[in-house]
C-alpha cells in the first residue's frame, strides 16, 4: 500500500514537508502553555503537592528573572522585570490559586490558568490602554506558570524515538528532546526558515509543519510514522504498513554519503566551499560526518535562552572553545542575535518583533551583555588565531558598524593592557538580511572584512512575509528573482569595494539557490549540514559557465515558479 496523502483522513494527516526523511515511533504531544487548560478533579491527600508545586514554580520564575536582569541595561526593560516580578509574587494570586486547589479540589495548573485569566478578563474589560500593556506581561507570566506546574512540562517522559507533536517549538527545546532520544517533530504552525524548523533539520530530524490540528487528534504513546518525503503522518498504522516503511528506512539510511572524491571545485576547476551553520554541541557529529569545511555561521542564542544559561564569559568561552575543537577550519561566530522569533525569555513585547529590537540593535542598547560576549570571542579568537570570525546581526544602517566597530577595538585594547592575546587580524563581517545593505552595499561592504547573506531574512524583509507564519507559507519564496537581484546587487557593491561575499540562509543549501548562486560568483556557501552532499554533488558536476548562464536568466524571470521550471530544464541539460 502506498500513501499519497492528499487530503486529511481519519488515519492520516496531510502537512508540508520541512526537513526531508522518515521516521516511525511513539507519538509525543506538547501542549504548549498558552492553550486552554481544563479542570481536573484532586483529592484531600494530593493538595499539599498541588501547592507546593506552586511555590516551587514561584521561586523558579522569580529565579529565571533574576538571572534575566543581570545581563539587562536598559530602564525600560529592568522596570518590565521588576514588573512581572510584583505579578509573580503577588499575594492575592497566591490566595487565589491555593483556594481554587484547597475549595474547589482542582489541580494547580487549572487553578493558575484560571486565576490568571480571570484577572485578564477584567483588565480587558476596563479598555485602558496602560491595562492592555499589563494584559501581555500577564499572559507571559500565565503561560510561563503553568508550563512549570504541568506535569507534562515537568516531568515528560521521551521514549526512544519519539515523534514530536506540538502546535510549535522553541529551538531549545527540541534539542532538550533531542538529547533524550526524540527522532521526528510535527508542527501544526511554523515556515521552512522558523527557527526550529532549521534546527530540526540540522540534527537531521524529519519535520512536517502545517500539520493543520495535529495535537487535537495525535494522542501520545499512539504508534505513527512521519513521512516527510511524501508529506504526511499515518496514525495507526497496520503491520503491513508498518513493515514497508520500516524497509524504506534501511534503504535510506545508507543511501547518505559523503564523498567528496571530486574535490571542491567545479567540473571545470573553479573552486567552492562549502560550510556548516551550527547553533548547538549536539549538531557537530553532523558537521564532520558530512564533511564540512568549517562552520560558516555559529548561531549563537542558545547561550541565553533554555534550560543551561551560559551566560558568563567562562561559560561562553567554554562553548566556543568545543566548537572550535570539535571542527576543522574556520568558525564565524555571530553575535547574539536577539529579537525576532528569538526571543524565548524575553520580558519586552514588541507589536512588530521582527521589525523591532532584534540583533546589533539590541545589542547596542544592551552593553554589558555585548561586552560580555564580545570579551569570550576575542579572547578565544587570541587562542585560535586565523580560526575565528565575527559577524554582526540584523545591520540595516552604516552607522551600526562604526558603532560596534569601536566596541570591539575597546574590548581589544582591554584585553590587550591585561596581558590577554588576541587576533589582530580578526575578520569582522556583517549579515546582509535587511534590503537597506543589499540595495547600499559598496557603502555597508568598504567597512568590514566580509559579507554573509542572510537570505532568510533578506527574503523575509523583501516580500513582507513572516518567516514563521503558517498563513503565508506559500509566500515564503526564496529563490524568488527579487531576492536573487538583490542578492547580485550585493555581490556588485561588494566587488567594487573588494570584500568577500557567501551566503549562510538556506537558499544556500537549496539546490536552485546553490546554483544561482555560484552563477552570480559566490563561492562560499554555509547551510545545515545535512544539504552538505547534494549541494556538494551539483556543484561539482557542472561547469562554472552553466551556473552563470542560470543565474543571468534567473533574475529576469517574473516568478519562483518560472525559475522551477527553467531549474528542470537546467539540469537536465547540463547533467
Ligand atoms: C538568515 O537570516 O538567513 C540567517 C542565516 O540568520 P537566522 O536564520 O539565524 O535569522
Ligand atoms: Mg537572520
């Protein structure tokens, strides 16, 4: 029997492939906090654990905020803390959740939920503007609180195997299950370029997104197998059905290899590389097993949001430190990259956060966490020297660069008058994500070392669609002639003043984008370590001139579409 998945059946849920492969086990459901939680009924004997699991959840919230605090500058934001940290603490919720539990008999995780959201309710109806504010730093807090009383928050068992259901994930998190033995995640929101869904992807986990309902009809434990070649989940399957995919596994599990016997360059000798972008220790096995040449891009976030807060220089200098050993070549650490869709533990709302306080911008209002950060660079940067780059986020303006150029020639000169080395010559580059740096780029490129395409956001930015909404998915088009325009417009302005060029989103690990991109003269390429062989085989099976007449004609079409289309005739061609 063979599955097509056209439509949603009872047995078989029709979602969009996100990250490629098969995977069949144990269901695993994660209600996210935010949905509505129902009553459920607990005896006299369970009241005592019930309110204990309050106050613990109490001091761990207050803890984390904390913890927050002490890497925060601003005014504003120290006063949204100390904010929710008079909602934490407040005693009347406390009187109100212990009522509901000891009067009522109802489980914690209800009584919070409710006590919350019937404040909320009266907020909502006094129509005050200054109350609206406090409705999110309310609902934050709801949300985080029940997380922590839930026993499935707390106390959530992975089986070996276990397929991720959830409405969505941070990237954290799924590492968290990751590390514990899951093999496959179902999203019932999120685009290809969310965040978990490239981390997905770079541990090599099969992903389906837009699964439309997942968490209401998936129940955990129940037997499914994730198809996300095809496109689709089937619950239940028989044994028949079962024994043909398990089959399918075994064959595909040896067809990945990583020969790299043509060398790195193309049929006619013109020289690539290609990298890795790694966020997480857990995703370097890939790194070497696909052979990378260095990582291209080190995300960096990790670090701040999670169970693990590595905060601290040592600890920050710790994870760089295992990057670097744990790989050959070099390594482009980018600085925090706050903001957007990640933005975890933040306690700042924004209306529009990927049009807000995101990456270099936040970083420059924040100094103590970017002096932190930037001391654990350059000081490993001193200890690896010509292994390190460092690469800025979300620039949109020149001005950004003359600014943390000269945080980092002070942090240098700190670390030099205390006897510590660093790399003189330490590359410093910039992401091009926003159109601005694209559209200006000889003024961005004449300032620093490199430039990194982030095609992620830079199409996110140039097609106003939201990289992480399920809505407009289709919208999401990488590859889309606008975004290849600006993206040569890039490679011109960056000629002209002689810096490098390469790209990090992951256009560079999409076959059509890979190809027009070495049309366009990029010759270095980072994407998750998993795209490594099927990139490596396209580039070097063609010449260079193949990759230029594409990418010429490319940029003219109207359409992903046409350049689908003229892709297959491409290849067929040129094979
Ligand atoms: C990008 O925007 O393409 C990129 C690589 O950065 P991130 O995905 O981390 O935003
Ligand atoms: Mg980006």
């Amino acid at each position: 029997m063979s599955f097509s998945f056209d439509e949603n059946t009872e047995t078989t849920i029709k979602a969009r492939s996100a990250a490629s492969g098969i995977s069949i086990g144990p269901a695993l459901v994660i209600k996210a906090g935010s949905q509505k939680i129902s009553p459920t009924a607990i005896t006299e004997s369970e009241i005592e654990a019930h309110k204990e699991k309050f106050c613990s959840a109490r001091a761990s919230l207050v803890q984390e905020l904390e913890k927050m605090s002490g890497g925060l500058q601003d005014k504003s934001t120290a006063e949204i803390i100390e904010a929710q940290q008079q909602i934490i603490e407040d005693p009347e919720i406390k009187r109100t959740v212990f009522e509901i539990v000891e009067k009522k008999l109802l489980s914690v995780d209800f009584a919070v939920y409710e006590t919350f959201s019937s404040f909320i309710e009266q907020l909502k109806e006094s129509g005050s503007e200054l109350f609206r504010q406090r409705i999110i730093d309310l609902e934050d807090i709801r949300d985080r609180y029940v997380s922590k009383v839930c026993d499935h928050a707390t106390e959530l068992k992975v089986p070996e195997g276990a397929i991720l259901v959830a409405s969505k994930i941070s990237p954290t998190e799924l590492v968290n299950y990751y590390e514990e033995g899951a093999g496959g995640l179902v999203l019932e929101k999120g685009g290809i370029t969310s965040h978990a869904v490239i981390i997905a992807k770079s541990l090599g986990i099969p992903c389906l997104i837009n699964a439309d309902k997942a968490t209401k009809v998936v129940s955990s434990n129940e037997m499914v197998i994730l198809d996300a070649d095809k496109g689709g989940l089937i619950l239940d399957p028989s044994d028949e059905v079962l024994k043909e995919y398990a089959e399918k596994l075994k064959g595909a599990q040896v067809s990945v290899k990583a020969d790299r016997a043509a060398g790195f360059e193309t049929k006619d000798g013109f020289p690539f590389k290609l990298m890795a972008n790694v966020e997480f220790e857990a995703e370097l096995p890939r790194v070497s097993e696909m052979k990378s040449q260095g990582i291209g891009l080190l995300r960096t976030e990790s670090l701040l949001f999670g169970k693990k807060l590595r905060k601290d220089v040592e600890d920050q200098e710790a994870f760089y430190t295992a990057m670097l050993e744990n790989s050959e070549g070099p390594v482009t650490i980018r600085l925090f990259d706050i903001g957007g869709d990640k933005n975890a533990r933040r306690p700042y709302k924004e209306a529009n956060p990927f049009l807000g306080w995101r990456g270099i911008r936040l970083l420059l209002d924040e100094k103590k966490l970017l002096r932190s950060q930037l001391k654990a660079i350059l000081t490993i940067a001193g200890k690896y020297t010509g292994r390190v780059k460092l690469l800025i986020p979300m620039i949109s303006v020149v001005d950004e660069i003359d600014q943390i150029r000269d945080e980092i020639e002070k942090m240098q000169g700190a670390l030099l008058s205390s006897g510590t080395p660093i790399d003189e010559d330490l590359p410093i580059g910039i992401m091009v994500e926003v159109p601005s740096v694209a559209l200006s780029a000889f003024h961005f490129a004449k300032k620093v070392d490199f430039l990194s395409i982030g095609s992620n956001d830079l199409t996110q930015y140039t097609l106003a669609v939201d990289r992480g909404n399920e809505k407009i998915h289709t919208l999401f088009q990488h590859y889309h002639p606008a975004v290849l325009k600006l993206i040569k417009m890039t490679v011109k302005g960056a000629e002209k003043a002689g810096t490098n060029v390469s790209v990090c989103g992951e256009l560079a690990g999409d076959e059509i984008g890979a190809a027009c991109l070495m049309g366009f003269g990029i010759n270095e390429l980072s994407m998750v370590p998993n795209s490594l062989p099927a990139i490596y085989d396209l580039l070097s099976s063609r010449n260079k001139k193949d990759f230029d007449e594409l990418a010429e004609k490319a940029v003219d079409l109207s359409s992903s579409e046409e350049l689908e289309q003229l892709f297959r005739e491409w290849k067929d061609q040129t094979a």
